[in-house]
C-alpha cells in the first residue's frame, strides 16, 4: 500500500470501511471463538508463520456423518492470524470434509488474488480480512489456520486411508 501522504484527502466512504473492517478484527482478536484446547478432536495440527511468529493449533471433531461437529484452535499471534482462526473456525463447523477442504481452498485463492473476494454466507465478518490483501507479507498470517485446517484435513483422511500423511503434500501456510 502507497505511503500515507501528510494532509492528502480520504474519501470518507473508505476511511469508514476501514475502521469498520479494523473493528471486526479486533473484536475477534478480543473475544476469540473457539479458542482453547480441545479433547478428544481427531484432527489436531500445528501450523506456523516464522515470520511473523503466529502459532497456532487447529482442532477439529466429526460427527459420524463426516461433518464437522465442532472445530477449535489455540495459539499465539498477531490480530490479523488471530481473528482469521476464530472467523475458520466459525466458517467450517458443521460444514463435511470435502466442503471444509473446498472453503479452505477458496479462502486462500481470495487472499492471493486468485479469486474474487466473496466472504462465506455463515461467516461475512470475513470480508474484514480483505483489506488484508494488500499487505504481502501479512497475507500468511491471515490463511495459516486454514492451511493447517487443510493439512489436519489432509493427514486425518491419510491416516484413515491406513497410511502415513505424506510430507510432500504439506503445504506451507
Ligand atoms: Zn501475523
């Protein structure tokens, strides 16, 4: 983003968005859902961004139909790697691992510009994060809970599959 020129004129219509959007953040990195560890989930996976310092955990439990019953997260960081865990988190639950994948997928095609920006019905307080965008180094600690959803996702169907997650398909956040 282009430096701030002293005395240059906001168009008041997008300092609002903006101060809108730092809100919505800042309350999920406030008031965090689904935060904390979690017993008994069947995926559990650590992810993190070195260079911001974002850690966090991702949990998730499902239900005998494949869907997801409950997902969690846990961890430190920065506002943006917090808020977006706790946004994950409330997009995924109840959603079945194909459409979880799906949803992951899609999440980090918008943060690279690979898809139209379109927040999911169940969670619009992601459209926060699209400001996010134009930060490229910021961007990772806005997709790493859901590339370490898509990596739990990943070894929980390698491991019922009977064989051991292969490292190659790990993506990086
Ligand atoms: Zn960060």
């Amino acid at each position: 983003m282009a430096e701030e020129v002293p005395g240059a004129r906001i168009h008041h219509e997008e300092e609002n968005l903006e101060s809108l959007y730092r809100d919505v953040i800042f309350e999920h990195y406030r008031r965090p859902h689904n935060k904390g560890p979690m017993r008994d989930a069947q995926i559990v996976t650590k992810g993190n961004n070195p260079v911001c310092g974002d850690k966090v955990t991702i949990y998730g439990k499902l239900g005998a139909d494949g869907k997801f019953t409950d997902v969690g997260f846990d961890g430190i960081g920065c506002a943006i790697c917090m808020a977006s865990s706790s946004m994950m988190t409330e997009a995924i639950k109840g959603k079945p691992l194909a459409e979880a994948e799906e949803i992951a997928d899609h999440f980090k095609k918008m943060m690279r510009n690979e898809a139209p920006f379109l927040a999911p019905a169940n969670m619009p307080d992601i459209e926060a994060l699209s400001g996010v965008r134009n930060f490229s180094v910021r961007v990772k600690c806005a997709t790493l809970a859901w590339t370490t959803l898509r990596n739990g996702i990943l070894q929980y169907k390698a491991e019922r599959e009977g064989q051991a997650a292969p490292d190659t398909k790990k993506e990086q956040p």
